[in-house]
C-alpha cells in the first residue's frame, strides 16, 4: 500500500503556461513550467524567433527555484524563480543575453 501511495505520488505535476522576454524587449518567449511532487521539475520554452530551450529545475527552499537550461542554438543558460504554488516570476540569461519570465 505505501509504495503504491509514493508511486501515485511521484506521478502527480502541475503545469502552467510561461511568458518572457529579453532584457532589450526584442525576443518574447512562450512555454510552459511543470513542477512536481518532489520539488523538482521541467522548463519548456520557444521563442518568437525559432529558438527552443529545454531544461530542469529544483526547489531549494518552499518559494524559490534554481534551474539550468540548453536551447537549440547550443546555448545554455541558467534561471531563478519565486512562486506561490500557481504562480511566479523569474530571470535568467542564455548565453550572455538576459530574460525575465512569468509563469502561471
């Protein structure tokens, strides 16, 4: 019985739509965020230009998040989170250009 609790568990996420944009406002970004049981999760997003970034992220206290991230372009970048649960804000960068993003 507990072990097929913790597995049902391990199954459940929550996923919510994403939207940013570069520092200079001239690249905007859609995707989406899922979070899950564990603390950890996914990042997904595509921007207006044809670049696709993929990457993970973890809790590392009950509000704030830390992720890195790899795009299409073979850049990689890193990013930061606060969220309520449902929702949140965050930055980071690719390459050497920044984004800010709001999920939820």
């Amino acid at each position: 019985m507990v072990a097929a609790s913790a597995t049902l568990l391990a199954g459940c996420a929550m996923t919510l739509p994403l939207r940013g944009q570069s520092e200079s406002g001239d690249e905007t970004f859609t995707g989406k965020a899922t979070g899950y049981m564990d603390g950890g999760g996914t990042l997904e997003l595509t921007s207006n230009r044809g670049l696709n970034c993929k990457g993970d992220f973890v809790y590392v206290t009950h509000r704030n998040g830390e992720g890195t991230f790899t795009c299409t372009n073979g850049k990689s970048g890193s990013f930061t989170f606060v969220s309520t649960g449902t929702r949140g804000t965050g930055k980071g960068s690719i390459g050497a250009r920044n984004f800010t993003f709001s999920f939820g």
